[in-house]
C-alpha cells in the first residue's frame, strides 16, 4: 500500500524538483541498461560488438548534452529543442487552436484522447512552451514504469505516477485517494497545470471515449474534504478543459492492428521486452502528416453525475477532432457509411500517399489498421455504439 509521510506526502508518484535533477541526471549517466537503450537506437553496430565501448560514448554524450542543466525547467528546454526538431523532420504541421481562449495565468486540467504514449501531451507541452506558458504535469500508468531509469526520465519531465498495479481493493482506494489528493493539491494549491488522458490506455482502435471512472477519481479528493460536494462543484474547482489531437498518421499503427489482431485471434496479446520503448520511439521519429491540437472550453459546475461530465468531454473532443483526407479513404477502403466520405478534402497526392502505407500492411491486419483511421469519421457521426 502507498503510504505518505507529513514532509513530502507525494514523494512516491510526484515529478522530481529542481534540487533532485542534478543526482537523477548523474543517476542515469551511471545507468548500464539506460545506456544500452541509448546506444542500440544510435550506435546499433557498436553496441552489438564492442558494448562496453558504445557505453562509454553515450556516457560521455549524456554528460555533454546536459552539463549545466540543474534544474527541470533546464532539462525541459533541451527537450524542447529535440520536439522542435521532430515536428521538423516528421510533421508536415502542427497546429493549436484554442490556447489563446485559457488564461495564461490559470491552472487546467486538460484532459482528452489518447493515441501516442509520450507525443500527446509533450505537443500539449511543446504548444504550452511555446506561447511562454508553463507546461503541465503528466499523468503516466505505473505499467509504463518497469525500469528504474525510464520512471526517472519520466519524472524529470515532469510526470506523475497513476497507480494501475496495486493490488487489492483497499490498496487500490489509497492509490486513487492520493492520486486524487495530488491532482487537486497541483492545480488549487500550486496552480500547476495537469494532462491526464480520457481513459487507461491508447484507443488503439480509434474510438475516443471517456472513462467515467476517471471523472470519479478526480472528485475523489473534494468530496472527500466536503461530504456536500457535487460532482459539479468539484469538477468546476480543477477548471477541467478538453483538449483533442488528432494525427493525419500514426506512426504505430501497423503495431495497433497487430495487438488487435492477436486479442481477437488468441484472446489476449502479450507485449515482448521494452515494447512500451520501442513504441515511444517509433512515435517520435515516425512520420506524421499533419498534427492539430485544439484546446476546449473549461467546463462548468452545472453537472450531477460523471457520466454527465464524460458525455461533455466526449462532445468536445470529438467536435474539435480533425478528420484528414487519411481518416476519409480509410473509410471509402471499408465500404462503410460512403455517405460521409468527404471527397472533396482528398487530393490525388493524398490518394496516393494513403495506398503506399495500406499496401505495406499484411492482409490479415488491414481491417484493424483501416478501422483505426476511420472509426473517428463514425463516431463523430455517432454511428458507434457504446459496445465499440
């Protein structure tokens, strides 16, 4: 069971502070399987002949590309530079919308789909950046967390442990009681911005839906203080504002249809070794297209149930949801629904690009990769049902 202690209540699910970076950073540097993972991404020759060798450059590469960074405002800005450089080199844009309407001064908690394990909220945080706001705090599942060094890097920039592995009902409330603490202690008393996902796990098959059990851990925290809160009044104190991103590709999308693929085949999918890594990875240098980010409207009191406060987010969300000429031909491909095929947002070019990439996917899998990209085209439309 997770426990707090009075002078650092959150210490065990909380991002680092500044006066920890410098030993987290000096940690990782002496981290063998960080390393490792380092060099079989950048140096995969060496690294398979003379290790040892490729570890000592990456050490030393570590240390020259964080030397003076001593604070995580400072290790934020050197990601900021590689985000720069990865919607360069892999987007052909990225667009926000809706910022401008949110107060830079206010604390949000900006909750919304989730396709990409590291990219959705680190393009919230690149657009937060780059308007001169401070970035927010992410919500990260503990399952994500299986190596030491990856819950430090996740830390540094500035996630928080959702606990998804405790075991036992009475563990599991006092997970969710701090998560809930830590969430409303960051945004009323710090005035520190959030970004927590509409529910666990990418949506894998493209259909955004938010978890209402999520709504109710969030209320959690106030209710608990104010037996006579709503779920409107404690909802309307965390200032909740929907965001939605949408990506012309995914660059995992072969991976999805294999995992959903293998569930309906086998009835489960067991994921390999490091396969949470290798699909952040794939997310940041693989291409795609075009990227939109819209921020909603912050929602107000005036709800009764978190089934209520989840239909609100859906709303918002799939409103703002941009559908690209891929999500489009991925439906014309399906046959379904041909009248809301919008053929006039579909160049030759668009046409051509779409059939190269269905044509590298085994035929087997093309359903469940077609179906990523046109469910939202459904469930904008609402022909979804909830059994989806």
């Amino acid at each position: 069971m997770i426990e707090k202690n009075d002078q650092d209540p959150f210490a065990t699910i909380r991002p680092y502070r500044d006066d920890e970076v410098v030993a987290v950073l000096e940690r990782l540097a002496h981290c063998d399987e960080f390393l490792d993972a380092i060099t079989r991404y950048r140096l995969p020759r060496m690294a398979k002949h003379m290790p040892w060798l490729a570890r000592l450059l990456a050490r030393q590469g570590l240390r020259r590309e964080m030397r003076g960074t001593d604070s995580v405002g400072g290790f934020q800005h050197k990601i900021a530079r590689y985000m720069s450089q990865m919607i360069e080199q892999s987007t052909e844009s990225f667009t926000i919308e809706g910022l401008d309407k949110l107060d830079g001064d206010t604390a949000y908690l900006f909750i919304g789909n989730h396709r990409d394990i590291a990219l959705d909220p680190a393009f919230v945080n690149y657009a937060l950046y780059c308007r001169g706001r401070d970035t927010v705090r992410i919500a990260i599942g503990d399952n994500l967390l299986q190596k030491p060094f990856v819950t430090d890097l996740m830390r540094l920039n500035k996630s928080f442990v959702v606990p998804r592995s405790a075991k036992g009902k009475r563990a599991m409330l006092a997970a969710y009681q701090m998560l809930s603490d830590y969430i409303r202690h960051s945004l009323v008393e710090d005035n520190h911005s959030i970004w927590l996902a509409q529910r666990e796990g990418r949506a894998k098959n493209g259909i955004d839906r938010t978890d209402a059990a999520i709504i109710k851990m969030l209320s959690i925290s106030r209710r608990q203080q104010d037996k006579n809160a709503s779920i409107g009044e404690a909802i309307s104190e965390l200032r909740l504002a929907p965001v939605s991103i949408s990506y012309e590709y995914d660059p995992c999308d072969l991976q999805k249809a294999k995992e959903m693929y293998a569930v309906l085949q086998e009835g489960r999918y067991e994921k390999v070794a490091f396969e949470d890594i290798f699909s952040i990875a794939a997310g940041i240098t693989g291409y795609k297209g075009n990227v939109k980010l819209v921020f909603g409207t912050p929602l107000s009191g005036n709800f009764t149930t978190t089934e209520e406060v989840a239909a609100e987010i859906d709303r918002q969300v799939l409103e703002h949801y941009t559908l690209f000429p891929s999500h489009y031909l991925a439906l014309e491909a399906t046959g379904q629904a041909p009248d809301l095929v919008d053929h006039s947002r579909i160049t030759q070019q668009d046409r051509q690009r779409f059939n190269a990439r269905l044509a590298e996917v085994p035929e087997e899998l093309k359903p469940w990769w077609l179906c990523q990209y046109a469910n939202p085209v459904l469930n904008r439309a609402g022909r979804i049902s909830e059994n989806n």
